[in-house]
C-alpha cells in the first residue's frame, strides 16, 4: 500500500530494521528513470505489496485508488513474486510487460527487482517499475523500418546484389532466381563477372570506374546477363557505390527487361493483328464518325474501309450506335441487334473503350454463337436426363422439362429456390455431405460422377437418381456456377435389386444359394465380432429322389419349396438357411454353442422335415440325412472348408443308415482326403500304366472244357501296392473315370484275346463287365465298334456284361442301348442276378443271351436244398427264354457237382481257375 515512506522487507543487510523508512541505497544499480519510475516493494512472508508516490501516474494517472493500484501492480509484478521466493538474497531480475491504462492505452512497463534478506534466505522483493512505453516504441519503429528495409530488397522483384573487390556478397531472392541459383552458395563468393557476358562486359566495367564517391549511381543500361546454366538474358541494370561491413561496395540493381522487350515487340505485332482479327475493331470519333475501319468490320457489316471512314456508325452497323452510352451506360459491354449491308439480321456484342479524342469499339458477331446457344437450349429441354444449374450463391438458376418432371415441381416453383432444400440421402440413408453434392463442387471444384442417391419429392415418394455435379466452367472456378445432371433410375435400380436377390437367392425356394451362404459364412467366420462358435448343418433329404422321378418334377418341386419354408420356420430369426441345389440345404447359426443344442436343433429340424406333406391331395414323406461341423472362433477354415466338411458327415450319415445327423471330426476328413488322393491316383494310373488285367476262366461245366474268360481289373499302387477293386471300382464309378478306365479294358483285353485265339487256334469268349455309367455313354457303341474293328476280335466272341440294378435303374433306356449292342453281333449278359428285382417278364423284354447267377446264391447249395431249389428255378426261367446259364463264385467240387445235376451251363469260381496274368493262364509261349 502507499505510505509516506516505503518500507524494505527483510532488510536485514541494509542496517536497517524491517519496515524503517527507506532512502535510495538499497536500490543499488537497479537506478531510477525520472518522471517515469516508481519504487515498489513485497513482502513474501504477508504478501503485501507498497510504493512510494509516482506509481498512479505511471499507471495510469491521479484517478486511480489504492486499491486499483494495487490490483494492477500485483497482475505486473506476479510473474517476479511468485517465481523468485526461493531465490538467494540480492539476485537481480527483469521483466517487461504491457497494460491497458483507464484512456484505453497500451503502455509498456519494465520491472527491475532485487530479492532482499539476510543468510537465512530471502524475505521479499525491492523493484523499481519505469514506462518504457516511448524506448519500446522508438526502438520497434526502428526495427520496423530495417525490417522493412530488408524485406524491401530482399523481396524486391529486381535482381540485387553486392559484390565488394568484385566478388559477390549478398544476392536477393529475386537474383537468385534470375541467375538460375538454388541457393546463396552458389553465388557467394564467386567473382561477379562470371555472370556477365562478354558483350557488356567493357561497358560495365567503364561504369563501375565512373563511380568515386559514397552513394553515385550509373545511368540504367542494358546488359547481357549471365545465368548458371550458360543462358543470357537481358536486364537494365544500375550500380550504386557504397559500403559492405564498412568496406568499398558497389549495390547492383537489375530488372529484367526481356518480358519488356518481347512486350513491345508484341505491341508491334498486335497492331498488325488488328487486320486481322475476326472482331470487328471501329475507331470514332468524339461524335461517332468512323476514322478506322478494320478488315474484320468489312467482313462483318459488308462495307469497305473506303466506304465507311468518314461516315457515322450508326448508319454503317444498321441502328443507333452512341459509345458514350455504351461506355457510360452499360459498363462498356452491351449486347444489341446489328444488320448487315444487304439487311440480314447480325447477333452483336459490342466493348467500347475511350481513345484520345473518340472511341474505340470491337464489335464481336456472335450469331453464329446464339443460334448454337438456342439449338443447345432446344436440345436441354427435350432431353430425358434433368439439368439444373446452380448458382455461386447455391440458388436454382435454371432447370429442364425433365429435371423439373424428375424432381416433381413445376419450373416456376424451383428456379430461385436453394438446392439444398431438396432432400437427398445416400444408399444407407444418411445425408450426403453438405447436404447437396452441388455444394461439394463449387466448394472444391471437383466433379462427381455417377453418384446414387434417393430423393423425396415434394408429394411425399422417393426416386432413385444418378447424379452428376460439375462446374459449369471448368476454366474458370472462381465463377462457382455449377450444373448438376441426373437420370431417373428407380425402374433400373429395382431391375438391379432384382437381378441382385435373383444371384443371391434360390429361385425355387427363395431361400439363399450357394453364393450367398458362402459369404454370410465368410463374415460370420471373419472380423472382430465373430461368434465364439459358428455351427453348420449339411441337409440332405432323404427319399426324394424317390418321389421325384415317380410323380414328377413339378411334385418334387412342390416337396422342395415346403421343405424350405419348414427349415426357415424351424431357426432362429439370426440364423441362415440356404439351397446349395437339388435336395441339399444348409443351415448357418451362431446363436447356440452347446452340443446338446447343436443336436436339439438338429433333431427339431428333422421332425419338421418328416411331418407328412400334402401335394395334390396325396400324402407324401421325405426324412433327412444331416451332416453338423462346428468352428470356434479361433478356427482356421475357410467356409468353402466348412461347407466340405460338413457335406463329408452328411455322406457319413446317409451311408449309416440315413434318417440320422452325425458330426464332422477329423478321421472322417482324413478318409475322405484319402478318397481324393485314390481318386487323383486312379487318374494318374491311366497314364502310368499301372492297371492291367487279369482272367479268370469260365468253363463249360458238362465237358470241363473253358470256353470263356472273364476280364477283371486290376490296380497295383506305386506306394500301396495291390488295392482292391471293392475299393477303386466304386471311386470310379462315382467320378468320371470309369467311361475311360472302361474304354482302357475293353480297347486292353480285346487286343489281348484277338491276339491268343489267333495264336492258340482256340475259340473262346471274351466277357467284360459295363457299369451304369457306361451305359450312359452316348460313345458307349461307337467305342464297342472301333475296339472290335481296331483288334480284329470277332463280334460273337466278344460277352458285355451289365449287373441287374443297372439294367432295372432305367429299363427302357437300358434297353435301348443293349439292342444297339446287339446289333454290333456282341453277346450280353445279365450279370450279379438274384440280387435285384427283375422277372421274367422284364427279361424277356431285354436282348439278353446270358444270365450269370450271383455267387450269394451258388454258396452252400450244396448243403441247403433251399439254396439249390432257389437256383434249379432261376436256370429253368432262364432257360424258358433261351438264356446261358453261368453259375459264378464255385468254390468246390461239391457245387460243381451240384450245378451239373441242375443242367446249368457254365460256371466260374476259384476251384475252376483263379484271375490270372494271360501269360500265366494261356502260357509264355502264347
């Protein structure tokens, strides 16, 4: 607080005892500034502030209080009282700061203090606060115009630079890019002829020798620079004599003046363009008469230059032309109706501008251009996609019939309205950025293509568009009008949401297809939020084929899109249910992760499937073979993977048994990789030649002769040896393999048997088996010819034999192909009989000559009456139609014996002659 004397806190060291009267020794070297300074001191144990008289007028003046006073010295002071408490006594320290004082004046203030106490540590602050509001002003104003200065030649588009005993010192930016130089070091230190050419360089130096006194300058003279890269170019160039850190200098100024010189010669040229500009240039005078008269006018107005000059413009342009009221009036442009000589109508846009004592006008005939402009408005408005364009201030300034059609206002209604009142939203609903992409464009002058967006028109329904948005003039952004373009495609989009669901989705049943149950099952398996367990059941519908092939597939059908909607009802509003094709369907949940779930669902699902159907008022019943494969979160598979594995426990089930479900597990896919590999194998045996043939003979039973062999495929594995037909014959049966493996044998064995009846002179029969799928070979025939033709086996000796369940699979069918079998002189047989359901009647119906009792029957009829009573029947049905008996799988004399007594015919089995290698069974020799 002010006191009539200011007392010194802690002024132990003064002599002095805290709070007596203070004289100005204890302010040391701290010194005082006059008028402008005031004593202040605090203490740090009370935390006061005082001051001698003079602090107010250095704040601000008499009309503020002490405790103003106070307030403001404590905002100044802070910074020092509450940084220096733990300072040493008599530490020195110094700040500057500003405030505004009660007239609303910035003043500056320094604060010089010094910490006062005794060995026990400081006890507070003596300062001295002095305005140094006019030094800080004179020593800124002086800043400012070096400042100024520098940034004056250093920013100057003239060339500076200083080159002291004739090597350079300093070079502006402007010399830098004059003289091609990426930088000062470049240039410093390098002497300065070296950047001027040889032409001027005489002169040059005459002038810098002219130069005697501080600050004389030379007359501008042209000079030839040059720059780095070996290039001249021309400046006007000034020298001044002065001084460099003290020394002699000279100051060079250059300004480029080749833009100067091309200017005027362009000057130059574009005076002789006026002869040949297509505008119209007129000069008149004050009072409109014509004193010039250019080419162009002539071309324009159908008047010479002798003609017009001295002849009033409006009479020459066809109507009243005054350029004071086109300069005054208009803004010097007008657009205007100009006629031509022979009175033909010219479309004008006329510039005036003042020359001397009269005028000058350009007169541009743009009716050529308005005709276009009215041709591109007829073709706007007759087009099918809207255009509206949207001014800088995002206003509709125009817009087309089919623009205003599309948005669904009239025309009237839309210009001048804002075009972010219509309501857009993307395809996800939100609005696009901006509100409208119009604004996008002008803001960044960018153009966006193709962007589909909904929008709802006044009367409440929505249209999907395609929108365009560019700006109108591309060459001239800062004009920010913009053209948006659009095309109504809600029928097309809804075409393409169709098209969309149509590849997604299973036609029949609606429910998803292969495709969309890989993806779901992708996602499900992917991504931060995967399930902890992903289930996948593999449905196959059991006895559907049945229903299908015997009432039809329109039926079959029906069963399908029942069964669809019964698995759709039967899970979870989350879950998936597909079609992958014919009677397989998936379902894909991850909503259950327990076992006793998993097969809970499983079992509801079946129960659904097994509930009677109704088709056409006849009860029908399908049940289900299901495979399940679950994936933990942490499971690798892919869903192609899961799909595979899941369609292995289905098979799993059906060969259990079917009506069943079963889980995937790791041995089932091992077996099943072991398939592909016997499969991929089998493919390559073809090739290496690892299949062969072996013979096993059929012998006339009542002369013990042989009279057939039957060839039986064989197959030895590079790596596993000798596998066994139960096992390869299905694989390739089930793939596309047995069609090749069959022509293999056929084309094989009948080469092998032409050549040993040739050889023995014997007569024997060649029997070889055809599958079901053989049968379906529309090569099947052709490949039976060329075998015979290409080996020269006679078509009587040659037996196809084709199992009971193939020929009863598809009878006619089957029957059609045997005749065109028969009609190549081949014989057929019935093999494997007795294991089917054939008649009599259906035999006689098929072109048959053999019939081959199955070894099922053949076992113990020596010891079973039953047995030999079952096979005494099937030899005399096959004798009633003229068939060969051939008994298969005789095992001992016994049933040799047994088969003689029954009048069988043939017979084959191990007791009669094991398969063998030909050699073997025919003899090396053969």
């Amino acid at each position: 607080m002010e006191a009539d004397a200011l007392a010194v806190p802690g002024a132990g060291n003064s002599g002095r005892p805290a709070g007596a009267p203070l004289g100005n020794e204890p302010l040391g070297d701290l010194g005082l500034a006059g008028d402008h300074a005031a004593i202040w001191s605090y203490d740090f144990e009370t935390e006061t502030l005082s001051w001698l008289p003079g602090l107010e007028n250095l704040l601000g003046g008499g009309t503020l209080s002490e405790t103003e006073i106070e307030s403001r010295l404590a905002d100044l002071v802070a910074p020092l009282t509450s940084g220096t408490r733990t300072s040493p006594p008599w530490r020195e320290f110094e700040l500057e700061q500003s405030f505004r004082n009660p007239a609303g004046e910035i003043r500056w203030v320094r604060l010089r203090a010094r910490t006062i106490g005794d060995d026990n540590g400081s006890s507070g602050l003596l300062g001295i606060a002095t305005d140094v509001t006019d030094v800080r002003e004179n020593r800124q104003a002086l800043e400012d115009l070096t400042d100024r200065y520098r940034l004056l030649v250093e920013l100057s588009p003239d060339a500076v630079c200083v080159h002291e005993a004739g090597v350079v010192t300093y070079v502006n930016r402007a010399a830098l890019t004059a003289l091609g130089a990426s930088s000062t070091a470049e240039l410093i230190g390098r002497p300065i002829m070296d950047f001027v050419a040889d032409e001027s360089l005489p002169a040059l130096l005459d002038r810098i020798a002219s130069l005697h006194r501080q600050g004389a300058s030379t007359v501008p003279a042209d000079t030839v620079m040059l720059r780095l890269d070996g290039t001249k170019y021309l400046v006007q160039s000034i020298s001044v004599r002065t001084t460099w850190e003290g020394r002699p200098a000279f100051q060079v100024i250059m300004r480029d003046i080749s833009a100067q010189k091309a200017a005027e010669a362009t000057l130059r040229y574009q005076a002789a363009l006026i002869s040949h500009v297509s505008d119209a240039i007129i000069a008149t005078s004050g009072s409109g008469v014509v004193t010039s008269w250019n080419p162009a006018a002539e071309n324009v107005y159908g008047w010479t230059a002798g003609e017009a000059i001295g002849r009033t413009v409006s009479e020459l342009v066809g109507a009243a032309l005054d350029p004071e009221t086109v300069l005054r009036r208009r803004g010097g442009v007008m657009q205007t109706t100009h006629r031509h000589r022979n009175g033909s109508t010219l479309a004008i846009r006329i510039s005036a501008a003042e020359m001397n004592d009269g005028f000058v006008l350009v007169c541009a005939d743009e009716t050529a251009r308005r005709r276009a402009e009215q041709h591109y408005s007829t073709v706007v408005a007759s087009l099918d996609e809207g255009v509206v364009v949207i001014g800088p201030g995002g206003l509709i300034e125009s817009a087309n019939p089919a623009a205003c059609r599309i948005i669904g206002v009239d025309h009237d209604d839309l210009i001048g309205v804002p075009c972010v009142t219509l309501e857009l939203y993307d395809e996800q609903g939100r609005i696009p950025p901006a509100r409208m992409p119009s604004v996008v464009t002008r803001r960044t002058g960018a153009t966006l293509t193709g962007l589909v967006l909904r929008l709802r028109r006044p009367a409440g329904d929505d249209v999907w568009i395609s929108l365009t948005s560019r700006l109108l003039t591309p060459e001239d952004p800062s004009a920010e009008a913009v053209v948006a373009s659009f095309t109504d495609i809600t029928e097309r989009r809804a075409i393409g949401e169709r098209l969309a669901h149509e590849a997604t989705h299973d036609p029949l049943t609606e429910l998803a297809n292969r495709t969309l149950v890989l993806d779901s099952l992708a996602e499900a398996l992917s991504g931060a939020g995967r399930a902890e367990l992903t289930t996948l059941l593999f449905i196959d519908l059991d006895k559907f084929k049945v229903i299908n092939d015997s009432l039809g597939h329109s039926v079959g059908d029906k069963v399908l899109r029942i069964a669809g909607e019964r698995l759709r009802r039967g899970i979870g509003e989350n879950d998936l249910v597909g079609r992958l094709g014919g009677d397989e369907f998936v379902v894909v949940t991850a909503e259950i992760t327990e076992p006793d779930e998993i097969k809970a669902l499983a079992e509801h699902l079946r129960e659904a499937l097994t509930e009677p159907i109704t088709v056409n008022g006849r009860q029908l019943h399908i049940d289900a073979s299901i495979g399940i494969v679950t994936a933990a979160n942490d499971d690798t598979r892919t869903a192609e993977d899961l799909l595979r594995d899941a369609d292995v426990a289905m098979y799993q089930a059906k060969t259990l048994g079917r009506a069943r479900y079963e889980f995937f597990d790791v041995e089932l896919r091992e077996r099943m990789q072991r398939r592909l590999r016997m499969e991929q194998d089998l493919r390559d045996a073809l090739q290496n030649e690892e299949l062969w043939t072996a013979y096993q003979p059929v012998v006339d039973i009542e002369s013990g002769e042989m009279v057939a062999v039957e060839a039986l495929l064989r197959w030895k594995h590079p790596a596993h040896g000798t596998i066994s037909p139960a096992e390869f014959i299905p694989l390739a049966e089930e793939s596309d393999l047995i069609n090749l493996i069959g022509k293999y044998v056929l084309r094989t064995t009948t080469r092998e048997i032409a050549r040993r009846r040739e050889q023995l002179g014997i007569d024997l029969n060649l029997k070889v088996n055809l599958s079901a799928r053989q049968l379906d070979d529309p090569h099947l025939v052709a490949g039976v010819q060329d075998a015979l033709k290409t080996t020269g086996l006679p078509p009587h000796a040659l037996t196809l034999e084709v199992t009971e369940s193939a020929l009863m699979r598809d009878q006619a069918a089957a029957a059609e192909v045997l005749t065109s079998l028969r009609d190549l002189g081949v014989s057929l047989a019935i093999d494997d009989f007795g294991t089917g359901y054939s008649s009599l009647a259906q035999l006689q119906r098929l072109p048959l000559d053999t019939l081959k009792i199955d070894r099922t029957f053949v076992t113990g009829i020596a010891e079973s009456r039953d047995a030999a009573a079952i096979v005494k029947s099937i030899i005399a049905m096959a004798h009633a139609v003229d068939l060969i008996v051939v008994a298969e799988g005789v095992e001992d004399e016994e049933q040799l014996a047994v088969l003689r007594e029954l009048h069988c015919d043939q017979a084959q089995g191990f007791h009669l002659g094991r398969p063998a290698p030909p050699d073997e069974l025919f003899g090396a020799a053969g």
